[in-house]
C-alpha cells in the first residue's frame, strides 16, 4: 500500500496519480462519465503511517485554501469566506484526527482507513 498522495495530473482521458516515489498505473476514465469515485486511500495503517496519510492531505487542503486567500484582493470575496470557513473545519478535523491517531498508538491500535472522493462533472449556470 502506498503511503501519502501527492500530486493528480489529468488528461482527456487519463488520471495518473503520483504516490511517495511511485507513479501508480494511469487509469482510463470513459469520456462521458459524469460521476466518478476514485479511491484515494484504502487500507490497514499504523498510527505512524496514518499520521503521514491523513496530516498530509489535510495539510494540502489547509495549502490550497490559504493560497485562495492570499491570491484575492478583496476579503469579502465568496471564495475567500468560504476558504476561511474551510480551513476552520480542516483544523478541527486535524485535532479530531490527531486525538483518534494518539488514541490507537497508546491503545496499540491499527487503523483502517477507507477514503472515496466523488467527483461530479457539471457545467456552471
């Protein structure tokens, strides 16, 4: 099992993602698919390894939304108050999950962790 997703390249046709040091296998989407789930992480981890799966990607998220903010001009902005908002509910994920990873690493613990992103294709009104 691959420890930590770092980065999604997409194509028409195509998405490749890249784990720590490995390139996993594209995998061929069909061209008028209008909802896709792509499981992100599925498997047995310990809490060390859980830490490097779900810190990383909720770091990234925290990433992406400060980067909406300090890209914007103006702080009432939709967008801004929505990252703001976002990046609130990341951090009380972050102590939940935090809490959840010591809890299993002094109980000696594994974690099974099983995470699907849904993905709707739409065009905007």
């Amino acid at each position: 099992m691959n420890k930590c997703l770092f980065h999604c390249y997409e194509s028409k046709t195509t998405l490749s993602i890249i784990f720590q040091k490995q390139l996993v296998t594209p995998t061929y989407l069909p061209m008028n698919s209008m909802y896709n789930n792509i499981k992100l992480v599925e498997g047995i981890y310990s809490p060390i390894n859980s830490t490097d799966v779900l810190l990383s990607l909720i770091a990234d998220k925290i990433k992406f939304h400060n980067l909406q903010i300090l890209s914007s001009k103006n702080e009432d902005d939709p967008n801004v108050i929505h990252a703001k908002k976002r990046i609130a509910e990341l951090k009380e994920s972050r102590k939940l999950i935090t809490n959840l990873i010591i809890h299993a690493r002094d109980q000696n613990f594994h974690m099974k962790i099983d995470g699907t992103v849904n993905i709707e294709l739409f065009k905007p009104a």
